[in-house]
C-alpha cells in the first residue's frame, strides 16, 4: 500500500503500463547523473519489475509518483539497501527534469518518511546520496536527515545521511 496522497500528489505502485514513462526517467542523463549510467529501456522495465517484487515481498517499494491531475512526475519509495553490511530501510527519490525546483521531490519523500514511521519496520531511516548531489542532499535535509559518517555504502563516492524514525 503506497503512501497517503499529498496536497498535491499521488503516489501509486508502478504497473507495466508505466514502462514509457519510467524508460525516459531512467534514460534522461540529467535524471541519472550520478549513477553509473543511464537505464534502457530493458533496464527501466526491470526497475518496475524489482519494485512490484519489493511490493509483494515488503509491502512497499519504489512507488510511481504523479500530480493530483495524472501528470507523471517520478519516482519515490522505500526500499531495503546495504549499508554498513547490513539491511537498513532507505527512502529514494527521482523526478523529471521538467518538474524539478518545485518541491515534489520533498513532498513525496516526506509522506514515504511518515509512511516509515506507520510501517515501524526499521528504527532509522538511510538516504545513499552521492557526495557531489546538493540537490539530492538538499531534500534529504528538509526531511530532516543528516550526514551519518558512522554509516557506510559500499560506494566510496556515496554519503549516508540518515534519520531516526
């Protein structure tokens, strides 16, 4: 079950159907900057098929984020990473260019941090956030997170900033 509505936004599970939508997400290069590489689209529809199995394995996922009115916006979720060699629950968060600098990459996260909290099933919440990515760091910051140098990603490149549910 996906996260309660914002004033402005819907979140919901992602579908098949949402493949060209996810595809020029996860194909843009500014979207995928600090990722090793933008996706295809075999990658894309795999990202959607690794979020429906989180669905049915955990309960949550990476939920396809959209306005009230069924523009698509991106992506924003739940998702069990590795860090320090084990789970911890991290929220994650994408949005199309176009729709960035308008705070829905706030607003989603924020009802995916109070969905953490109803779901009680991890007493931190993780954001893995490249250490060049002020932008991704700036969010993690309004959801009132902060760098945990006590945390470590396997990828020398990423920050964990992280906050207690």
């Amino acid at each position: 079950m996906p996260p309660r509505n914002t004033p402005r936004l819907h979140l919901r599970e992602m579908t098949d159907d949402d493949l060209d939508e996810m595809a020029a997400l996860l194909g843009d290069p500014r979207v995928m900057e600090y990722y090793p590489h933008s996706k295809d689209r075999t990658e894309a529809a795999e990202w959607i098929r690794w979020s429906r199995r989180n669905y049915a394995e955990h309960g949550f996922g990476l939920w396809l984020v959209e306005t009230r009115t069924g523009e698509f916006i991106g992506d924003c979720g739940l998702t069990w990473q590795t860090v320090n060699g084990i789970p911890h629950l991290e929220v994650g968060f994408q949005v199309k260019p176009s729709a960035q600098g308008n705070g829905f990459a706030t607003e989603a996260a924020l009802a995916c941090v109070d969905h953490a909290r109803e779901l009680a099933v991890s007493p931190v919440l993780v954001a893995i956030i490249h250490r060049d990515n002020r932008p991704s760091q700036r969010v993690a910051e309004k959801l009132g997170m902060h760098r945990n140098p006590e945390l470590r990603h396997k990828s020398p490149v990423h920050d964990v900033f992280s906050l207690d549910l």
